[in-house]
C-alpha cells in the first residue's frame, strides 16, 4: 500500500487518470445501491442549468434518496459540470479541467490509500526535456554525416515545426569562422593546445598528477598526391583513447622541426613549471614517453636516419655497410649527458627542440616495437622459411597454411585480424604478426612444420 500523492503535485496525465478512477468509484456505488435492472436514471440538475448529457446506468435502478443531489454534493456536481459523459459510459475530458484546484474536486483526497504504483511515474512528474540540438550533432559526428545533407535534414525538421533548428549545419555544430593557422613551410601548422585537450579529456577520476605520452609521425592522404598530414597526438598513461594537440599539413613533411615543434614545446615547458587550474582542482603535468617510429624520432631528435653509419639510438656502434646496413659490434651505451655533449658527433645533425624540456633524451623515446619486430623480424622469419634455400616443401608450405588457418573460429573477438593464409604474408598487418609471433606457442609453430 502506498499513500496518494496531493493533486496538486501530479502531472496532467496522472490527473486525468485520477479522475477517471473516481467516477468509475462513483458510477460502482451507484449500481451497488440500485435494485432494479430495467430502468436507468438521468441525473439533472433542479436549476435552469440542466447537464448537457446523461450518465446512463445500464440495468441499474437507484433510489430516489440515493440519487446526488447538487445541494448534498456540491462536489461532485462541478466536477460533472466539466465533464462530457457520453450515452455509452465513456468519459472525454475538457482541455480545461486542469484549472480546478484539488479542492474543488475531492477534498478528502490527501487521506486515501491506494494499492497500483502504475497511476504515479516518477517521469511524470519532473519530465526531463530532450535536447533535440544535442542529439543531431552527437549524430553528425558519430555517423560522419556531410554538411551537405546535415543542411537538407534540417530544412526538412524545419518545415515539420522545430523551428528552433539552425538552417546550416556549421550553425548546428558552432563551427569557429575563423582558425588560427600558422605558416610552417612548405605547408601549414593548426595547434589545437595541449591544455585545451587535456581539460576535454579529464574527468573526476583523473589522477592530479597528469602523465602524458606524445606520439608524432607523418601519414600520406592519398596515393594520388604528395600531400600529407603530421599530427601530433597525446594520451594520458593509463588511458587507451588519443587527443589531437596540433596537425601539419603540406607536400611534404615540415622543413624547419623547430617551427614545428615550438608550440608543443612552449605549452610543455609552461605545463611543467605552473600545471593548470580545472573546476577548482589543480593538476600537475609530466610527459612520460615520446613515442616515433624509427623516421620520424630520427626527425624530432635531429640525429641521422637509421640506416646511417652511426644511427643505433641506443649505443654508439659504427654500422658496416655490406648491400644494407648492420650492426653487428657491442659498443658505448648512449646516456642523456653524452647525447646533450654531442660525445658522437657523427650521430647528430642539429639541435633538437625537445633537449629544452628536462627529458631523457634516450629513456624518454623507445624503439619502435611495430615496425622493428613485427614487420621486421617477424616477416623476416617467414620470408626465410618459405622463400630461402633451404626451404620448405610445398606440402609443408600448404600443412602450414591449412593448420594455421584452421585456428580462426577458436579466436576470440578481442583479436582485430583472424589467421589468413600464410601465402599471403607479404600483405600482413603488424597485428596478424603479432599473433602469429606471440599467441601461438613456439612448439605449435614447430608442429606445423613438420
């Protein structure tokens, strides 16, 4: 049992529907009360104002005494003066019936008790409005829709009433009409800002003490021209979803690293000194890794590619040049202090931006694992197997493929790419060469080949 909420608390639903359950209790007294099934009254009014409609009592008889009366129940007859009973029991409500106070309606209300939790919901009574706006542009960029379509879509919600919709959908999505683009030649730098990402990304969990790892590299748009795109990416440790802090893009990567860089390195330095203020609690900022792959650390760092004579960025071995490059000597370990005293000079080609920052020169930028034992040593090992005399067979190459293959439908769905043919190793991605390095055991691997 639970207690009625007041009348005046309910929404215009739940008002309609306690009204309605009372003249059911009222119309349910009145055929306790009759003894007669052939007659039915009609309930009139002793004034010049007469009911517009009758409540017919089918085969019900009520007694004179019982009938109400407006001067016993002056209640009950105003209710039944903004009530449009129809001839077969049905009640239509007024627009209007929601200006009379409880009141005047039932005033004994408050005290009843009744057992259904269906006639009062809690969204009844605090409706929270939905945000049209919100939800299209959540949908916009959720679903990649264009500008062109967004805007038809909008027309078109427009004409059916929600005039409160932007005819464009850059109004929509409060598009900035003007960016702050740099010149970097031979292309152009946006800085989105490190601080302005991570402020976007905390939440309340988010530890005070903020460790940020950086990745930089360069990707081409297309096949069809030169130009390409060099982002600058952060993710907080410990997280797995990556920021945008700034893009490059030109027809080639950025001729001066230091025009480039400048941005990242001044909101890094100010970050590390002062940290940033968000909702009242302050942070303090620390990047922990700076992660490249071989080309674009031998960029950032100023130092030679890796296929220079003096290019390991771990030790200070001389390569030997044999139709590739090889290092095949033990030598000096490379330290922060003699990499900022240029120790190997043959090793550097310039100042880089990031020996501003108190960073470990070496520590801080770790080798690239994807293309140095994925793609490398991985593929290498295949390429040997199937390719280089000796050689396998073709019936192990085949037995090889087949019982490689045949592991897919055990694979679970965590795992991006499923076993494909080993045939067609060359078009591998680093992630099916990870599971073929690291998830199938050594002597599985020896089983398939004999």
């Amino acid at each position: 049992m639970s207690r009625r909420k007041p009348f005046h608390l309910l929404s215009e639903r739940s008002k309609r529907r306690r009204i309605a359950q009372e003249v059911q209790e009222e119309m349910l007294e009145f055929e306790s009360d009759s003894s007669d099934s052939d007659s039915s009254y009609s309930l009139t009014d002793n004034s010049e104002t007469q009911i517009n409609s009758t409540v017919q009592v089918p085969r019900e008889k009520l007694s004179t005494n019982d009938m109400p009366q407006k001067s016993d129940d002056n209640d009950f007859e105003k209710f039944l003066d903004h009530l449009e009973i129809e001839s077969d029991g049905d009640i239509n409500y007024f627009s209007d019936s929601s200006n009379f106070s409880d009141s005047e309606l039932f005033s004994e209300c408050d005290d009843e008790m009744i057992e259904s939790s269906d006639n009062d919901d809690g969204d009844d009574n605090n409706p929270v409005p939905y945000d049209l706006k919100s939800a299209l542009k959540s949908w916009q960029i959720e679903h990649f829709i264009n500008r062109g379509a967004m805007n038809k879509l909008l027309c078109l919600l427009r004409e059916a009433g929600h005039k409160d919709l932007p005819k464009d959908a850059r109004t929509l999505q409060r598009t900035k009409r003007k960016t702050l683009i740099n010149q970097c030649d031979p292309g152009e730098y946006y800085h989105y800002g490190l601080e302005k990402a991570l402020k976007d990304k905390i939440s309340k969990e988010t530890d005070p003490n903020i460790k940020v790892k950086l990745n930089i590299d360069g990707l081409p748009i297309s096949k069809s021209t030169k130009r390409t795109l060099w982002p600058i990416q952060g993710c907080i440790a410990g997280e797995h979803e990556p920021f945008i802090i700034g893009v490059y893009h030109g027809t080639s990567k950025p001729s001066s690293v230091d025009d480039y860089l400048k941005p990242l390195i001044n909101e890094c330095a100010n970050l590390k000194n002062e940290g940033f203020e968000l909702d009242g609690k302050h942070y303090n900022f620390l990047v922990k890794s700076i992660i490249c792959d071989s080309p674009a650390a031998s960029y950032v760092l100023c130092i030679k590619q890796h296929n220079g004579y003096f290019a390991c960025r771990k030790c200070m071995v001389e390569g030997d040049y044999d139709s590739r490059m090889e290092f095949l000597e033990d030598a000096q370990l490379r330290t922060d202090t003699n990499f900022r005293n240029r120790l190997n000079e043959e090793h550097h080609k310039g100042l880089s931006p990031f020996e501003t920052l108190d960073i470990n020169m070496i520590t801080f930028f770790p080798l690239d694992y994807m293309h140095l034992v994925c793609l490398g040593v991985t593929k290498l090992l295949i390429r040997l197997w199937l390719k280089v005399n000796p050689r396998f067979s073709a019936i192990k190459t085949e037995r090889f493929s087949e019982s490689f293959t045949s592991l897919k439908p055990y694979v679970p769905k965590e795992f991006n790419r499923k076993p494909e043919s080993i045939l067609n190793y060359r078009f591998w991605k680093a992630t099916t060469l990870r599971f073929f390095m690291l998830d199938l055991s050594f002597s599985e691997i020896i089983w398939m080949m004999i």
